[in-house]
C-alpha cells in the first residue's frame, strides 16, 4: 500500500476483509473476499466487492492482505508509575504471584505527576495502535487514596470514553488492619471524587483483596450513582462470586481462571461476558488457562484483552493473546478474532465498534498478511501494517501517525 489516508477514502483489494456480520459474508466472520470498504466522516460507509466501489473517493490499494475490524481492549490497567521487573524475574524464579505486588505500583503512583501518568499512558497507547487496537478501557486502581484515584481517572478520561473506578483494587495499606473502613472509603468519598470522570465501576474480589459481600456493596453504590459495574473475579482462586456479578447484570466478570460447571452455566444464561485475559496467565505461570472452550461450548460471549499492568501481565499486545487463546486455550482462530473484536465491544456494550458494518466507527486495521490466520499461524511476528481509528491513521508501519 503505498499511502496511509486520514479522512474520506476506499480501502480496495482486500484480500479477505472481516466484517463480523454473517449477513455480509461467510461464517461469524462475515467474511468478504475481494473487498473493498468505503470511510466517509470517520464512519464505514459501504463495504462490499472491490468492483462495486465508490471511486470517486480517494482509492488505497491493499494489495490482496486482510482487513479486520480494530481490537476492542475492555481490560487494561495503564494509568500507573514504576517498574516491576525485579518482581517478574522472581516469580519466574519460582516466588507465587499475589495480589499485594499492587501496593508497589501504589507508591510509584501516587509520588507521580499528572503529567507523567498521562505520558507513561500514551505511550502504552501508542502500543496498542501498533498491534492492531483501537478501542480501551482504563482502569484506575494504583491510587488506592481519594487524591490519587481521582487523578488517575481524570487522566483516563482525557485519553478513552471508557473509563473505570478500581478504588477497590487491594485495600489500602493505610488501612490493612480494618478492611471495612476502606470499602466504606472506596463506596463513599472516593467513589464521589472519582464519579465525574468514570463511565464503570469495578473490583477486584479475589483472595488477597475483596470478599462477595464487600464487592457487592461497591459496586451497588456505583450503581446507585449511575456508573456500569464490571469485576475481577476468580483469578487466585475458587469464588462464589460469578452469581453475585450476574445478578447486578456486571457486563463482564474478568480473568475467570478458576470456574466450576456451575459458573459457566450460569455466565452462558446471562448478559454478563466472560473477560479472558490469558496473556495474565502466561505472565504469572499459572498452572492452567480458563476454561474457554467449556465457556464457548456453553454459549458464554468470551472476550480477549491483554490485561496491561505492571504487574501480573506487562503486555499491550491483543495479537498475542489471540496466539494464546488459540493455543492454550483451545479456541480456534476465528473465535480468538471475535473475541477480541466483538467479544470486546459487547464486554463495554458498545454497538459502533468491533466490527465494520455501515454506520460504525472506521475502526480498522490492515494487515501484512492475507489472512488473520496469521496471528496464531506467526506467533510473535508484528503483521499490522496500518491502524486508523475513526478514520484517521494511528498508525502507519514505518512511518510516524
């Protein structure tokens, strides 16, 4: 392709363009071979064959390599300060991943500017770009203190729509001796600061940080004040939690790497999503995967996301979650693609992004590759090519966006 267009233009010559619609082609996918798609205004305004496009726009070549919709990120945790990789290296020295290694990040965090947040932010931004995403959530979380949580969120509002109250990340160290305190901080003061800029509300109900009925009183006062509740759940160990996410209607339980049958029956009769987040596994050596194919076999909408954090999954990178969902998870490609497609957008309830049908967003990415088979096929291997979000490029191999 020998230009990388910002405003109105068609896309021509794709190889194998991924809808994520049936009803404009084969399968899921909705699969198009020799296609072409149309961006007016920052929206898809038509796809279909390459012989059948509108030239009176501006006519890019993609030279026979695939299109997909942009990645939807619904889990990351990229407003943060510090470095972790001492941590890292001793857990692959065998030292168990727990949910306290947060509390370093804390301190980092809360020494830092606003500035520096947003910086070290956009620059993890600019990584998922690189691989493909186009939409992300941004969590709070290394705040854990009204002051610093709020900053957090307003960072996080300056850079995605998507934004997420975690005050209930782990308990605050300050208040290590009376737990209770802090929950009732989190749902009242620090729920109240952080509500002007947060869309979500969620929290980590796990060993080593919050129990059911703790979870459940934050997010029903996030609820009571007009934010959509999601949480962490069984990622340390087995919970009882899944039903309680069900009933507040969470729209996703995330990580999910301990689950009874009873759990993914349930997760499939309800409009909660199953958040997968494999690339935490691989990073924290966990003995296992999620369940993913008993969850799809079920009917569970399952979403992929990297889980970006500095400390139980430092990647940004959705193409290797789709590697890792495919082969440690034994979803196959093109259900690994919807995941982190559509799978995504459905976890942020979101109809315009996730697919590349007629009026949604020009979230779009072209490969350096003719089929998406490649992410699994070629672990590893950067095959973005270009990334416009809204129509505009984002990134360009080899060129700055």
């Amino acid at each position: 392709m020998s230009k990388t267009p910002t405003g109105d233009f068609s896309l021509i010559n794709i190889g194998q363009l991924v809808t994520n619609n049936s009803q404009l082609g084969e399968g899921q996918l909705g699969i198009i071979n020799n296609a072409a798609i149309s961006i007016v205004d920052g929206k898809v305004a038509w796809v279909g064959q390459t012989s059948n496009v509108d030239k009176s726009l501006q006519i890019v070549d993609a030279n026979g390599d695939c299109v997909i919709p942009g990645f939807v990120d619904s889990h990351s945790h990229i407003i943060f300060a510090g470095d972790r990789s001492n941590e890292f290296a001793a857990r692959m020295a065998g030292i168990p991943y727990s949910a306290g290694g947060i509390k370093v990040t804390t301190a980092a965090t809360r020494a830092a500017s606003e500035q520096e947040l947003k910086i070290n932010a956009q620059r993890l931004i600019a990584e998922m770009h690189e691989s493909g995403t186009t939409t992300i959530e941004i969590k709070s979380g290394y705040g854990l203190d009204v002051e610093t949580e709020k900053r957090s969120v307003k960072v996080a509002s300056e850079l995605t729509v998507e934004v997420t109250f975690l005050g209930a990340h782990v308990v605050a160290t300050e208040f290590a001796d009376n737990p209770d305190a802090y929950v009732d901080l989190v749902a009242g003061p620090m729920l109240d600061a952080c509500l002007p800029y947060s869309k979500w509300i969620d929290v980590f109900c796990d060993k080593g940080a919050f129990t059911t009925s703790q979870t459940k009183k934050i997010l029903e006062a996030g609820i009571a004040n007009g934010l959509k509740p999601r949480v962490h759940l069984n990622q340390l160990e087995q919970g009882d939690a899944v039903g309680m996410a069900i009933e507040l209607d969470c729209a996703s339980a995330d990580h999910l790497t301990y689950l009874t049958d009873g759990d993914i029956d349930a997760l499939a009769k309800s409009n909660t999503v199953a958040g997968l987040v494999p690339a935490c596994e691989f990073s924290t050596r966990s003995p296992f995967y999620p369940r993913a194919r008993d969850l799809l076999d079920a009917g569970s909408v399952v979403s992929l996301s990297p889980d970006c954090n500095p400390g139980s999954s430092y990647s940004s990178n959705m193409p290797f979650c789709i590697a890792l969902a495919v082969r440690e998870m034994h979803m196959t490609v093109d259900e690994s693609l919807y995941a982190a497609t559509m799978g995504g957008a459905k976890a942020l309830r979101r109809n315009d992004v996730g697919h590349l049908t007629v009026g949604a967003n020009a979230d779009l990415v072209l490969l350096n590759a003719p089929t998406y088979v490649h992410f699994a096929y070629r672990p590893g291997v950067p095959l973005i090519k270009t990334t416009w979000k809204d129509g505009n490029v984002v990134f360009a191999k080899g060129a700055s966006a």
